[in-house]
C-alpha cells in the first residue's frame, strides 16, 4: 500500500488519537481504516433496513395489538397454527358465505 501525506487541522487529529483507543488502532491509519469500515457497514445496515421495511410493506399486515389478541384467540379456538391458516379460513367463509346477519352488517356499517 503507498503512503501519502493528508493535512488536517490539529483538532481534528486530536479527535483521531482519541479514537485510537475506542477502535483498538495502533496508528492514525488504523483509525482512518476503521472509520471507514464503520461507514461502510453503517450503508450495509442502511440498505438492509431499507429492504426489511420494503419486504414488511409486501408481506406484513399491522392490525393492532387488541386485534391481534383477538385473532390469536381465535385461532387458538379453531385448531390452527399458522396465521394464513387462520386468516385463509376467514376470507374462504367471507368468499363463500351467502348471506350477513344483520349484527355483522351493523358492525361493518360502524367500521365505515
């Protein structure tokens, strides 16, 4: 690796011979190199996030932790243990039914 000298201002070097300790560098270098891995593993868990939100946005559906209660308990009381099945259940019986009492078409009334 060839060298080359930088300049930086005294406060700034300062701030590096502090880090050397914090980042177990031996040299002003070693800092620098450590900073800069920092700063590129910091991207990576900026890129990774990004992609766990967009992933959460495809795939994931947020109903609150009183529905969610609820829903658990439900699927505890029909057998089930995974939540597709649970929620594949609930949207064949809404697909497939042919008629709506009239408690449920007043709690769907109060939900508009």
């Amino acid at each position: 690796m060839s060298r080359s000298t930088i300049q930086v201002p005294d406060e700034l070097k300062v701030e590096i011979e502090n880090l050397k300790d914090e980042l177990k560098a031996k040299t002003t270098y070693g800092v620098i190199e450590s900073l800069i891995q920092i700063h590129k593993d910091f991207l990576n868990y900026k890129h990774e996030i990004k992609m766990e939100k967009a992933r959460l946005e495809k795939e994931a559906l947020e109903i609150g932790e009183d529905h969610k209660r609820k829903f658990v308990a439900l699927k505890q009381e029909l057998n089930l243990y995974e939540n597709s099945s649970a929620l594949e259940f609930l949207l064949h019986h809404y697909t497939t039914s042919n008629r709506l009492d009239k408690s449920t078409f007043e709690l769907y009334r109060s939900l508009n």
